[in-house]
C-alpha cells in the first residue's frame, strides 16, 4: 500500500474519508478520547482489515460509533438502563454494551449476541459519521497492544502504509479512551475504566458493578495492551538509574509529567503523550517509571492503563 494520506478535518477531507471508507477502505479519525481505525461496520472485508492492520486478536471486538440515538435501535437493543445513561453522557466518551439485533458484521461482536455502542461528541467523528451515513467500527489507531495515538502523528507513527488515510483532527482533548459499561441489566457493570468517571455515574444515583468472570466482552480488557517497547515501572517515588521518570504533582528532577499540579483529568488527557515521549527518550529495551496517581476520578482509568503497560507481554 502506498502512504497514508492525510486529509484535512473540512467539508472536502471529511468527504473524501467518507468515500474511501464507502470503499471498504482503513481511515483513522478523531474523537475526543483518541484516534479510532474506521471501517465500515456492515462489511466483514472492511472490518477483517482492521485485524489485519493492527494485528489484532479476533476474538476481541470492537466498538460500533454512530452519528446519534436514532441510529442504536437499527442495530442494538436500547434498554431501560441504557436509556437512562444515554440521555445523561451521550454524545461523550461512554461506551454500552448492549443486545445485539442485526446489521453488523460478526467480526465486530466477536461473534458474541451483544455490542459495543459508543456516540462520540468530536465535531469531526460526528461529521464523518454524517457524511459516511452508517456504523464506523473503529478501535484506536495503534498497533495492537501500543500506545494509543492522540495526534494524526502518532497514528502515523503506527500505522503508516498500513491503511488509506487519516483525517487530521488535532490533539484529542479527553485522552484516554472511554468508559465501557455493560447495560444490558439493571445495574451498570464496569468493564473498562475510562474518560468518563465512575463518580459521575454514580451521581445519577446508580450504583456500578464489577464484572464476574473472565470471559472478554468488550475491547481494552486484555491483560497486557497500551504498551511500550521498554519495561514500564509503577508507584515510583524516584527514577532507579537509567530510568525515564514520569511525575505526578511534584516530583523535582522528572523528565516529564502527567499533571504537575496533581489533577487526574489532566493526567488522563497526558497519559499516552507522556507515553509516547518516555518512549522516545527510553528507546528500544528501555525503562520508564512513573510515579503513583490516586484511584479517584479519572485517576482510576489512568492506573488501568498504566497496569496493563506494565503487563508481562
């Protein structure tokens, strides 16, 4: 494949995305959590290219975006619960698992009987979910198990040659990827911590559960992902020698920082820049440290994704 365009977040960009995707063709966009890999979600040739690109595991799925409520009952079941936290965090970085209709390729359930459902609240995702006219499925625009990309750069970084194009949306404002809750029951149950905080889900007086058993449901719960090429290191309070130090509030002498003054949401907007840096300066076989972040607020995300890049791989 020849390089990877990059095409510009306007009127002719977004239009020239929507027909290469028309096309069964591979083009990463923004969304205010990070870049997603787009293909439509109706052809199992364009989304087995989404495997292929990213060398992903098949029996991980992948999360259906759509333009607005409108277009879910076409391909899920809304149900009550869902309802409920639609109204209150959609468009926004909250993923649904709910039953699964028709109309989907099997690949992007991973043959199971329910879905992913994510409506993203980035002008250009929304955009170019208009102009498509359908279901994008679209994991982040990585390497299966790297450092999700916050920039067309890193998409680039990636996936260049890999697939057709990438629209250029700027930095990505969240950073983190989102919240998955399934809400096929009654009660929400947390699958993947992300940038939508559980406190705001239990302000609407819901309480959330976690998960019983192993089985995989929804992407991002594979054990080792998010990773580096060098070891990553957690709960430093200093650098060891040869260590790239990330900080969190003050931490003199650290080579870079998650928030200086302490604040988990911008942690959470940082964390795979500040990866993707300590990276660079680390090189191949490298170390990185980064120093503790509370569990409250998006705090808890961020230390999701820290655990599973410091996974055994």
């Amino acid at each position: 494949m020849p390089e990877t365009r990059v095409l510009s977040p306007d009127a002719k960009g977004l239009s020239q995305a929507a027909d290469l995707l028309r096309r069964g063709a591979l083009v990463a966009f923004p969304t205010e959590t990070v870049y997603g890999l787009g293909a439509d979600a109706t052809r199992d040739d364009a989304v087995a290219r989404i495997f292929e690109a990213k060398g992903r595991p098949r029996f991980n799925p992948l999360i259906a975006h759509l333009p607005d409520l409108s277009a879910v009952a076409r391909y899920a079941v809304l149900t009550p619960l869902a309802e409920r936290l639609a109204q209150a965090f959609w468009p926004g970085p909250l993923t649904l698992v709910l039953p699964l209709r028709s109309g989907l390729s099997p690949l992007v359930t991973a043959g199971l009987d329910s879905v992913a459902i994510r409506l993203p609240a980035h002008p250009v995702a929304r955009a170019l979910l208009q102009a498509f006219g359908g279901p994008l499925a679209a994991p982040s625009a990585n390497p299966s198990g790297r450092i999700s990309p916050v920039t067309a750069r890193h998409v680039l970084d990636g996936l260049d040659g890999r697939i057709e194009a990438v629209v250029d949306g700027g930095s990505c404002a969240v950073g983190l990827e989102s919240t998955i809750l399934d809400a096929r029951g009654d009660i929400p149950v947390l699958l993947r911590a992300g940038g939508l905080a559980t406190e705001a889900i239990e302000a609407l007086g819901l309480t959330v559960d976690t998960p019983k058993g192993g089985r995989i449901t929804a992407p991002g719960q594979l054990a080792s992902h998010y990773a580096p090429r060098g070891r990553v290191r957690l709960n430093a309070e200093a650098p060891e020698p040869g260590e790239v130090w990330v900080g969190f509030g003050p931490c003199p002498g650290a080579a870079l920082t998650l928030s200086e003054t302490g604040d988990t949401t911008e942690a959470a907007a940082r964390l795979f820049h500040a990866l993707h840096e300590a990276d660079a300066l680390a090189g191949p076989g490298g170390r990185i440290a980064f120093a503790p972040v509370p569990e409250t607020g998006l705090g808890r995300a961020v230390n999701d994704r820290l655990r599973r890049a410091a996974a055994p791989r």
